[in-house]
C-alpha cells in the first residue's frame, strides 16, 4: 500500500529550527515531484515547497523563501524540508504530497507549533 509518513514536528521557539521528514513506501519514490503544504486551523492548505523528482529543481512560497529547504534521497525514499528562523505565523499541520501524472498521493501530516 502507498504511505506517506510524516515526522520531524513539534514545539518551537521563534528563530528556530526543525527538520521535517517524509517517508515514502508502495510507489516509485524517485520518478515523483514532491511536495510540501501546510494548513492552519480555520485556513486553507497552501503550498510551501516542490522539489522535482531528480531533485535538480525547487520551489518556494514567498513566505518562506530564504528560511527553508526542501530536498530528498531517493536512495532512502524521504523527503526532507530543512525549516530555519521559525515564526509564529509557520504553525500549522505540515503535509507530503506525491505527484506523478495522474496520481497524488497526501500523508497525514505532522504538527509544527511556533511558540515561546
């Protein structure tokens, strides 16, 4: 079966940083765009990061752009998003997502609270 299992959040101080991971199984990790979103409670999921599937090219929101890093070993079938100077604003339910052709496939996310 396809699963995406996200890992890596928790409780952070503004200014900090977390690394997130997305562990990939029951697809061809390597021939898939990979995404990261996040959604707040009351808002709607918003993209934050793409990395193709050579990892060769990547994407940002602008609200994050210069803070975070997305990448991947395809060798270990994960997704990576490297966040840095955290704030408040960045806490939400962080989410993976596959992307190739006509399959998606969603983890069900991981929980990145800012907060002193």
């Amino acid at each position: 079966q396809v699963r995406l299992v996200e890992s890596g959040g928790g409780l952070v101080q503004p200014g900090g940083s977390l690394r997130l991971s997305c562990a990939a199984s029951g697809f061809t990790f390597s021939t898939y765009t990979m995404s990261w979103y996040r959604q707040a409670p009351g808002k709607e999921r918003e993209l934050v990061a793409t990395v193709t599937s050579n990892g060769a090219i990547t994407t940002y929101a602008d609200c994050m752009k210069g803070r975070i890093t997305i990448s991947r070993d395809n060798a270990k079938n994960t997704l990576y998003l490297q966040m840095n100077s955290l704030k408040v604003e960045d806490t939400a339910v962080y989410y993976c997502k596959a992307v190739r052709v006509w399959s998606i496939y969603w983890g069900q996310g991981t929980h990145v609270t800012v907060s002193s």
